[in-house]
C-alpha cells in the first residue's frame, strides 16, 4: 500500500511563527490520512528554515498521532553524542514516533563553522559518528577509540523509546552511498532535489544491493522520495512560483531545479507522482513550498487518490 508523508511548514520568516497555524495544520494531516510530517535540515543560508529538532518537537507536542521525522540531518556536521542525545530525548518525548534520515551531504558546505576539516575523509567521519550513536543508543556501556571521537564508559540514558533505536532512512545519491543504505539503515529516502529519472536508477541500485546482501524479505528496507509540488487549475502560474521557491530555498542552485519538481494542474500532478511510483517509491512526502496547508488540501481531495 502506498504511504503518503506531508512536509512540515519550515520556512517561517522572522516573528511570524503562529502556533496555532501548525497545531492545525498537524491535526488535518492527521485527517486527512497522512502518515508522517517531515522536515528537512539546512543549518546556515538566507532561506529563514527552522531547526529541524526544535521544529520536531514542538509538532510532537501538538499533535499525538502523526510520525514525525527529518530528511536528513547531514551527520558529519554533528558531534554524535550531542545528536544521539537529542534523538534519545525527542523520541522519548513523542512516544516513539520519530523517524530520522542521516546523509553526508555535499562537499560545498562551510565546514569551517562546524569545526570540520574539509580535508578529513567525509565517509569516516559519517560511518564512525553513526557507530557512535548506535552504540549510544543500544549498548549499556560504549568504549570507543576511533579516529574521531573517543568514549570510555559512557552511558546515554534515557535511550530510545523505540528498540533498539528509530527507523533510519539513509539518503545520498552515489552507488556506494545506497549500498551504505543498505548496510546499515532501514531504508532510503530519495531527494527532492533529484530528478524522477535519477530516483528510478538509485532504486535499481537499492534493490540490486539487497539481493546481493541475500534478503529474501525486503519489506523491512522501505524506499521513499522527497517530491516537491504545487498545483494549480493554472499550470504557467505553477511552474513560476515553485521556480521562485526552489531558488529562495536553494539559492543559485535552485535556478536548475525545476525539473525535479511536479508541478501543474491536478492532473499533470496524478501523472507526475504515478511516474515517482512506478520509478519505486513505496512513500512519497510531499513537499508544497508555499501556501502549504492550501496545497495540502487540494492534494488530497484531487491527487493523491488518484495515485495509488
């Protein structure tokens, strides 16, 4: 059965924020039969995007049904403890209903406000920080001597409400990235800033790399993609204005980004989500990037039925 996830409201310039907007907003996702709000993470830019923890939790607060989660936090960024910790607590707080996606990320980031050497091995870095965590979060006692971080006896208490620890989705978009996805995640979540052509070939790659792992059953390894969206009665008025959104939130990057979204009339949009799910997506989150709870609700009245 096909699942649908809605983006949580992140963008919310300055003095803005109006609690009763996204309590509302949650409780008709909730209504309306999504399963799960999402968020994403960037840390520096001009785009005014809350913090994806902060966010989580207020929503955690005021709304007890949906699933909630992030795609992704870009981990080499972190310290894991601190993460680790932060996770710990959040899924404790929502009952376990937290879902988090983990990523390396680019290279064109500003790792010098991180204190990251850009020289350091970006792969190591993710691959010992998420053994860290996971570590955190099942083991009673962590010793670690990495190249990294170092623990002695440490403990993180509380750990995780859900066991061992809350789903987590991998994304990335190289061949060795995805097969990482599937050594040590519990699924992959496609990027909204990849195209639906790409996003078939990466599922090839996921699934290629499952059976070379040998499972039999793969319905423990989910797939997912981030599709960013708008509909309208007038299609030209789509296409500006999520062009306009993609480049405030990407900035110059986002000028190139037009063809990774589904834009247009209702039906151009059934058309475009059927192609993201015949490509593999066994959930797509939706992601409108204005008028968000409008959008929302034309989605589910005249798209999303018509998808799956």
């Amino acid at each position: 059965m096909m699942r649908f996830a809605i983006s949580l409201p992140q963008l919310v310039p300055d003095a803005t924020f109006q609690p009763e907007d996204l309590r509302a907003y949650l409780n008709r996702a909730e209504e309306l039969g999504f399963e799960s709000a999402w968020t994403t993470e960037q840390l520096l830019g001009s785009a005014p995007n809350l913090s994806p923890i902060e966010l989580l939790t207020f929503a955690a607060a005021v709304n007890e049904r949906l699933r909630l989660g992030c795609a992704v936090f870009v981990t080499p960024l972190h310290n894991p403890v601190h993460l680790a910790k932060r996770i710990a607590t959040l899924d404790q707080l929502s009952r376990g209903r937290l879902e988090i996606g983990v990523g390396i990320g680019g290279r064109g980031r500003l790792f010098s406000a991180f204190d990251v050497d850009p020289a350091d091995n970006l792969v190591t870095r993710f691959n010992e920080g998420l053994q860290v965590m996971k570590a955190l979060w099942t083991q009673p006692t962590v010793d670690i001597d990495g190249q990294f971080w170092q623990l002695r006896d440490a403990t993180l208490a509380p750990k995780p409400f859900q066991k061992p620890y809350p789903p987590l989705w991998f994304g990335g978009s190289k061949s060795a990235a995805l097969r990482r996805a599937v050594r040590h995640g519990d699924g992959f979540f496609g990027a909204g800033s990849t195209t639906t052509a790409k996003f078939a070939d990466q599922v090839r790659t996921v699934r290629a790399a499952l059976a070379e792992k040998g499972s039999s059953d793969t319905s423990d390894f989910r797939i997912a993609k981030r599709v960013y969206l708008a509909v309208d009665d007038n299609a030209d008025r789509a296409r500006e204005r999520i062009a306009a959104r993609l480049i405030e939130f990407y900035g110059d990057f986002g000028k190139s980004l037009l063809p990774v979204a589904v834009h247009g009339t209702p039906a151009d949009c059934i058309e475009g989500l059927r192609a993201v799910v015949a490509a593999g997506a066994e959930m797509i989150l939706v992601n409108p990037l204005f008028e968000e709870a409008a959008q929302m609700e034309r989605l589910a009245a005249e798209v999303l039925p018509h998808v799956a």
